[in-house]
C-alpha cells in the first residue's frame, strides 16, 4: 500500500481552484491511499464548518472525506500514541533547527508536526503533500532555507546542521505535482490547451509555493 500524506494547504488550495474533483479522479489512478491527520482535519473540516465565511469550503472538503477519498489513518492505539509523541519531537526539533540573537525560529506547527510524524511511522512507501514553502525547503533544501530567513529577518541566523538529516528523508510533493499527474493522466475536464497552464498559476496564486520560472517548466514537461 502507498500513501499519499496531505497538508491543509493543498486541500484548500484545491477547494478554493473549484477542482476537487481532480482529487476523485487522481484517487481512482492511485494504487493507495489519500491519508489526513486528525489535526489536519480539524483545520479544514471541523472548524471552519463553524464559521459562515469557511463553511462553504469546509462541506466541500467533508464531502471529499465522506467519499473515502481523503481519510484518517487506520492506527492501532499504540501507533495513536506514537504519532502524539512523534509529531511532538518532531516540533520540537524543527522549532529548534534555526536561531536568531539567540531564540529560536518556530518554523513549523500542529498539523505539519503530524503528516511528517505520520510519515515517520507508516513503513510503507509514502510522500507528503504540502504547499507551504517553510516546511518544504526544511525538508529538501534547509540551508537554503536558513539564508531566505537571514535575508526576510535582515538578521544573521544560526543552525543546528546536524538536524538536517532527520528532516532530508522525507519526499515532498506540491499542488503544482499533483496537477501535472493529473493533466499526464489527461483527468481534466476543461480541454483547453492553455487549461494546464492556467492551472498551475491557479495554485500559485491560492498559496503553492512555487516560481513562475518553475510553472514554466512544468509547462514545457
């Protein structure tokens, strides 16, 4: 069984674009499963469902869940204990990574904690969906990472080097991907040729973290 991990980010980003049904479609080509985090859940479903101006998103993303297409793990309570205790070393160690003057740079929070800790845990072949660009150079490029913060902080900005490796082993997967698996698949219903295009500047103005050099790229692909 693979997994596919998904962050908030991605799932609104796909709400807000109106393509949800993309994500049905690329479920049905995928040997494996669309996996969610409890907090992960909270943050998209159970509390904006609460909230008139987030509702609407939130029903829509529920309707997903409703349909299996995107679910909770299925952790026994000894793994449900390990992926709490996990997701907390792991905020810990990436909240401890960079420093300035002295204090640490939070970089990550709750929901990122658990996909990564899930990530840790499952032993099947798996990858992380996230469009946030932190927590996605953190894993791919932290020293990239460190010197984008001196430059935004204008503030020299140490590292813990040797948290590097831990982070390194996860795969990161972006909005942008999942749209080019999709148009490769030949999944969208809009057949415009400028459609694919269009989409990934879609995502990144609904928050993918990715270069305009990078969708061009993509294009040509």
């Amino acid at each position: 069984m693979k997994y596919i991990i998904f962050d908030s980010g991605p799932l609104i980003n796909f709400s807000m674009n109106g393509v949800l049904s993309l994500l049905s479609k690329l479920k049905k080509e995928f040997s494996g499963k669309f996996l969610i985090t409890q907090s992960v859940k909270t943050e998209i479903m159970d509390y904006p469902e609460r909230v008139k101006r987030f509702e609407l998103g939130a029903l829509r993303l529920k309707s997903l869940f409703n349909k299996k297409v995107i679910e909770l793990p299925n952790l026994s309570p000894a793994q449900k204990q390990e992926l709490k205790k996990e997701s907390q070393e792991i905020m810990n160690l990436a909240n401890s990574t960079f420093q300035t003057k002295s204090k640490n740079l939070n970089l990550i929070h709750e929901g990122e904690a658990t996909i990564l800790a899930l990530a840790s845990i499952l032993k099947q072949p798996n990858v992380i969906a996230v469009d946030e660009r932190t927590t996605r150079m953190l894993c791919e490029n932290p020293e990239n990472l460190r010197k984008l913060l001196q430059k935004k902080l204008k503030s020299p900005v140490t590292s813990n080097k040797k948290n590097y490796s831990f982070f390194k082993k996860f795969k990161i997967i972006r909005s942008t991907e999942l749209v080019y698996m999709a148009h490769k698949k030949n999944l969208f219903d809009l057949k415009d040729p400028k459609a694919f295009q269009a989409m990934l500047y879609a995502m990144k103005y609904k928050g993918c973290s990715i270069s305009e050099e990078e969708i061009k790229q993509i294009a040509k692909m």
